[in-house]
C-alpha cells in the first residue's frame, strides 16, 4: 500500500522532501525504504541538535529514500530534507543513501535523486566529509551496473554533496532560482570579507553555463523526468565494434517487417549539391527534431562548466527508437559563434551516454568549419576533433551520420565516420 507524505514544511514552489514526492511520485505509489538510524551521538549537546531536528522537519534524518511510479514507471528516489540539520550528510544519512542506491542497483531501478543541503554535517567532522567518497562509490556502481541516474538539484545544495552525488546524474536539472554552488555564500563572506558575487550560484546560470541540462519548477519534474527514462532505458546490448566502423557496409539495417531504414537518393549533379547545401532557407537539426521526432528532452553543455550553441544535444525518439542525438546548429554557428573545442566536449558527453546505455547514436553534420582563432587553438580544438574521431570510431553502440547540409573542415569530420552515413 502506499503512503501519502503531505509535509507541513516547505512551500508550494519548494516542497519539503514529502510535498515533492507527493508532486512527483503517482498518487499513492510510494513505498519506504527507511529503517530508524542506529547512529548514537558522540555528545549531548549534538544528541539535543538531532532531537530538534526530529521535532522540527517530523522525520528522523535528513533524507527520504524508497520506492514509487512516476508515470507508471517504478523508480527509486533519494531526497533530501533540508529542514532536518539544513539537509546535511552525516553518518547515519550516508547509511540510509547508500542502502538506498544499492537496492535500486540490485533490482535494476532507475534513481531519482533530489538533493537540497548545506553539505556535509559539522558535528561529526571528519568522519561525515568521507561519507561522500562511500555515497559516490554508491553512485557509480549503480550507473555502471547500466541504470539511469537524475539528479534534481534544490534550493539550496551545497558543499559536499553538490561536489559527489549531486553532480553525477546522466541529467540533471534544478529548482527555479535554487542556489547551487560548492562555497556557501556565507562561507565566501567569512572568508573573504564581502558577500559572493550575485547571480554566479544561481541555477539559471549554470544552466547557461552547461552546468546544468535543464531549470524547472516541480510540476513539471515528473514528464521531462519520464520521458528522459523512457529513451535511457530503452536500450539495446551494447554492439561489438571489434571489426572497427562498418559504414562500408553495403547492406542496410531493417525495419520490422523488413523495410529498409534508408533508400538510395537519385543521382544529383555534384555543384548542386553543393548549392542545395547551402540554402539559407533549408531545414537545420532543430526543424529535424521538430517535425520527425516524437520525444525530445534536450541535454546542455558538457555537465563540467562548457556550453556552445553550435552543437545540439538530445535525447530523442523517432517513431519507437530512442537514440542519442547530436546535431550541428547551422543557425547558430551562422551569427558569429561557430563551433568550438566545447561544441565537442558537448558532442563526447553524447557519445559517452550512448555508449554507457547502448542506444543509438545519431550524429547531425551541418557545419560551415570549427572556430578559427587563437582562444579555439589553446582550448585544444584539433585534440578534441582527433578525440570526437576516436570515440565515435571504437563507439560501442549503434551509429548513423545524417549529413544534413554543409560538411566543411574538421568540425564536420568529427562526427562524420558512423556505421551508416
């Protein structure tokens, strides 16, 4: 049966930890993971801070963990309580997560993680900072066990757990507003003597700053969150690239019922080609997503601080596949931004996510050249066109190569040798 977690605490744009999982999880649907800690305080006076805690959030740690639907899908989820201790991570939280995260990994769940904290918790020490390193172990045997992992950042997170499982998610996105950053902001004033810049920690910034894939507000949680698992775990074993690239191939894959996927063009006089190419008015990557695919949940920037309007990011469904889909903006490389060594950082994390859930890849070429100029030259351009080459080469998943119009230079080759071109 399950349990209604209606909070007292929190409000309608930022729910406390019960009021989210109600929002997000199926009416009725979620069932607890938590067992009373057995932490016993080493002193009273943090024996009295654990107690007030209790009676002031209602629970007895600073997470929630267990089980619901969301959309129909069972999923596991983690989510913090910051009004217990600021939602900070100590001992017997670390506990609760991991056997939270473990659990999801033996029974092949996804992982809904939603963190809202002011890092670790002082009153342990030492002893809760390494707690990360354990959470983080946690995480990542969990991803490479094949299952997805979303993080939704809340106002704030901070600290510790900004910097180990609040930034490991496949996707992540982050309340409206929220404050997110590694030095608290009173922290940075202590320290320094003056407050921390404004508007640097704010989600909306670090979502420019491809921080972040997306800002929403709760509501709508629920259907990006669905419709990023229904691609992510719609996957197929891993294909075996041991004979390299097979884009020589000269039989093309099928459809069931046997229909080709792809058909031969008619023959076109080569300078038309060309020209067609290079049509202000054809269609670019985005009017491709727009008109042929059913799903789109854009992903931004490389999750490490880069971003670049030339590269497209998604995660996508056309008809009943899902793929990865990483496509060049023309249009945006055409008002003076072309394509950078971010471009293909951003283009790498797409590989990496194709290649970690066996979906397909479909990579978009529509490029008038990379960047020309000494910033593109000392952030490593050629490194990462040869990197791009690379992975895409040794991919173990499925790839296709739409060459969509212009295919100038490097930029063009990096996303160029897939099984089908």
């Amino acid at each position: 049966m399950g349990t209604s977690l209606r909070g007292a605490h929190g409000s309608p744009e930022r729910p406390d930890a019960a009021g989210l999982l109600d929002r997000v999880l199926d009416p009725g649907s979620y069932e607890s993971w938590d067992v009373p800690p057995a932490y016993t305080a080493p002193s009273p006076a943090y024996a009295a801070d654990l107690a007030r805690a209790r009676e002031r959030s209602g629970h007895d740690e600073a997470v929630l963990t267990g089980s619901g639907l969301l959309r129909g899908r069972r999923v596991a989820v983690v989510v913090s309580e910051f009004a217990f201790l600021a939602g900070s991570i100590g001992v017997a939280t670390a506990d609760r997560i991991v056997a939270a995260v473990e659990r999801a990994t033996a029974e092949g769940l996804p992982l809904l993680a939603a963190p809202s904290s002011g890092g670790t918790r002082m009153q342990e020490g030492t002893v809760a900072f390494v707690q990360m390193a354990r959470i983080t172990a946690a995480v990542m045997a969990h991803r490479a066990a094949g299952l997805p992992y979303l993080v939704y950042l809340r106002h704030p997170t901070t600290g510790g757990v900004l910097a180990s499982w609040g930034s490991l998610g496949h996707v992540t996105a982050a309340e409206p507003g929220a404050l997110i950053g590694f030095l608290g902001p009173r922290v940075y004033e202590t320290l320094h003597g003056e407050p921390f810049p404004p508007g640097v920690q704010v989600a909306e910034n670090l979502a420019a700053k491809g921080l972040l894939d997306a800002v929403v507000g709760v509501d709508d949680l629920p259907g990006i969150a669905a419709q990023a698992l229904d691609a992510l775990c719609a996957a197929r074993p891993p294909v075996s690239r041991a004979g390299g690239s097979s884009a020589g191939s000269s039989t093309p894959p099928v459809r069931a019922g046997g229909v080709p996927v792809l058909s031969e063009s008619a023959d076109v006089p080569a300078w038309e080609s060309v020209e067609r190419s290079r049509r202000a008015g054809r269609p670019g990557v985005r009017e491709l997503l727009a008109h042929g695919a059913t799903e789109v949940t854009p992903l931004s920037g490389t999750g490490d601080g880069e971003a670049d309007p030339g590269l497209l990011l998604a995660l996508a469904r056309f008809g009943d596949a899902a793929c990865v889909v990483i496509g060049q903006d023309r249009a945006a490389q055409r008002v003076g931004r072309p394509l950078g060594p971010a471009g293909l950082r951003v283009a790498r994390r797409g590989m990496r996510l194709a290649a970690e859930f066996g979906l397909p890849l479909l990579t978009v070429v529509d490029t008038p050249g990379a960047a020309l100029s000494p910033e593109a030259e000392e952030r490593g351009l050629a490194g990462e066109i040869a990197r791009c080459l690379a992975d895409l080469i040794t991919l173990r998943a499925p790839t296709l190569c739409l060459l969509l119009g212009e295919g100038s230079g490097g930029a063009a080759l990096a996303l160029l040798p897939a099984d089908r071109v």
